[in-house]
C-alpha cells in the first residue's frame, strides 16, 4: 500500500512499475495522469478546441486494475500494450506483444528463478515477432513454391527449419530480416510515398506492430498497388 500511495504521485510519462519486496510480494502497478478528452476530440489528430475539442479533466491511473501476487507467480511489462480496455485514450505507441511474450516463456521455463537464469534472459536472442510472422507467413510462401527458382527455394528452405535466434552468423535471420523490410516497403510506400513512408518507420514499433494485424487480413485495403 505505501508503494501504491507513492506510486499515485507519479505524473508524466505515464508508465507502468514494477514492484517486489523482501517478503516475496509483487506486482505491477500502472502510474501516471493522462487527459480525458471530449467526444469531439481526435486523440491522434490535432483537434479544433473552437468545436468542442478539449479536455475535460484528467485521470489518475493509479485507479486502473493493479497485479499484486498474481497465481501464476510473476509480472511482466515490456512497453506493451496490458489491456484494451482503458477507460481514457492512452497511446498507440506500443512496443510489439512479441517481448513481453518470450519473457513469460522464459519465466515459465522454471521453477527456480535464481541469477544465472536472470543472465540468460538478457542474453536471450530469440524472435518471438519473427516466429509469428514466419507461421503466417510460410504457407503462403508453400503455395506458390512451384513458382521459385533454385535461390528461393534455398532461402525458404533456411526460412522453414529456422530456429528463430537471431544471431550475426545465421543466414535464416538474414533472409528474414531483408523479407520483413521490403515487404514493409511494399505494403505501405505506395500508399504514403517516400517522405510519410520513411517516417513512419523511423518509429520501429509502428510499422511492427501493423504488420502483425495486416498478417491476420489477407485482405486488408494496405495490400491494394496504387498503380492496379
């Protein structure tokens, strides 16, 4: 309660913190004032206050749903969306599911939680991302394999039996890595052009975090060409 009651004090940014005590408590608690803006308001836009545009209060976090000693014995945040329903707007700039995933995983992995498994977490190389973009992704890539020639069908080879570890001396992460930017570049240049398009990728977790949702919408306007 005394860390909540500090933690009801913390104004801007708006994040969320991490707690654990000496008798084996812990939790997250979400911290921070943020507006609460009227009906008429855009939060993504800027707004025209002259039509009711403005904000009409603030809203203390502290009195969002806090995770103390939750059953499965650990908290985990990673610049990550925690829940879709806030009762004020909060941000559309997250960091992809992706890290806050492999942690669970790891956290899971054992019973024990000691040092050395803290030394491999931060030493951990493996893509969550890119292991769900990959099963999205291969048995589209496995229905037009007739179409490869032999270069491609090496590369998708390498791709298919990827461990998803992302280290310098892998070919897979490579081939991964140059797939996943120019198929960015496909879906969304033409639609905004050079200057909007390197931008919005300037802003890694943006262009990330869509291509996770386009992965799900096959037929999702983003993949028209403007030139068909």
């Amino acid at each position: 309660s005394e860390f909540n009651d500090g933690a009801a004090h913390w104004a801007v940014p708006a994040v969320n913190f991490s707690y654990a005590d000496k008798y084996g408590n812990y939790g997250l608690t979400p911290a921070g004032v943020l507006p609460i803006r009227s009906t008429q308001t855009n939060p993504l836009l800027p707004s025209d206050f002259t039509n009711g545009a403005t904000w009409t209060g603030f809203y203390n976090c502290s009195q969002m749903n806090k995770l103390f000693n939750p059953a499965k014995m650990y908290v985990a945040a990673a610049n990550s969306k925690l829940t879709d329903n806030a009762p004020v707007y909060i941000s559309k700039y997250y960091e992809p599911f992706s890290r806050t995933e492999r942690i669970r995983e790891m956290l899971l992995g054992t019973n024990n939680y000691n040092v050395r498994d803290a030394q491999y977490m931060q030493n951990d190389y493996l893509s969550a991302y890119a292991r769900t973009n990959i099963k999205a992704i291969l048995p589209i890539f496995e229905q037009y394999f007739y179409l490869f020639d032999k270069r491609e069908r090496t590369a998708f080879s390498y791709l298919k039996n990827w461990d998803y570890i992302s280290t310098p001396s892998s070919v897979a992460t490579a081939i991964y890595n140059v797939f996943l930017e120019r198929c960015m570049y496909n879906i969304f240049r033409d639609e905004l052009g050079d200057r909007l398009y390197n931008e919005y990728v300037s802003t890694s977790s943006l262009p990330l975090n869509k291509f996770l949702e386009l992965c799900n919408n096959p037929n999702d306007e983003w993949f028209d060409n403007v030139k068909t």
